[in-house]
C-alpha cells in the first residue's frame, strides 16, 4: 500500500476547495501564492492592483490574465492603481 503519493490531497483541498471560486487554469504556483496571500475568493482581489499581486512568488502576468476576464464574469475588477499613476514615465 502506497504512503507518500505525488499529490497531497490535504495542499489541493486549501487552494481549490468548496468556497474557493478562483478559476481553474490557474497554475499550481499562482494559487499556492494566492492561498498563502489569505484570498480564496474572487471579491477578495477587489482590495489590491495586479502590480501587488504580480509581487506574489508564483503569480505571473498569465495568472493576471485569468484572473480579469474570471472578475469581471461576476462585474468585480482588481482595485485601480491610482496612487502611482504619474510616476510610471
């Protein structure tokens, strides 16, 4: 009988679970960095810009372009960037 297999059912239970409706092409690393960042949820990434979730180990710009579309399903968005947009030049 088999002890240690490749998948922990307890890591994909904490990141994909029931009251998680973050999508589900996300990568392993991208929701591992979301779960440990504390959201589970869409409305949650309401709260924060796509630059400090790109900050996130694991959350790159193809975990950014499925988050969007998936907010905005549900008429959410990430929240504005606007403290730092006369800086950017």
């Amino acid at each position: 009988m088999p002890t240690n297999l490749p998948d922990e059912p307890s890591m994909k239970a904490a990141t994909s679970g029931p009251e998680s409706d973050l999508p589900a092409g996300l990568s392993k690393p991208a929701l591992h960095a979301l779960a440990a960042a504390g959201f589970q949820r869409l409305e949650q990434l309401t709260r924060v810009t796509e630059k400090e979730l790109l900050r996130l180990h694991g959350m790159g710009p193809k975990g950014i372009e499925l988050l969007r579309p998936a907010l905005a399903a549900k008429s959410l968005s990430f929240a504005s960037d606007s403290g730092a947009s006369g800086k950017s030049s």
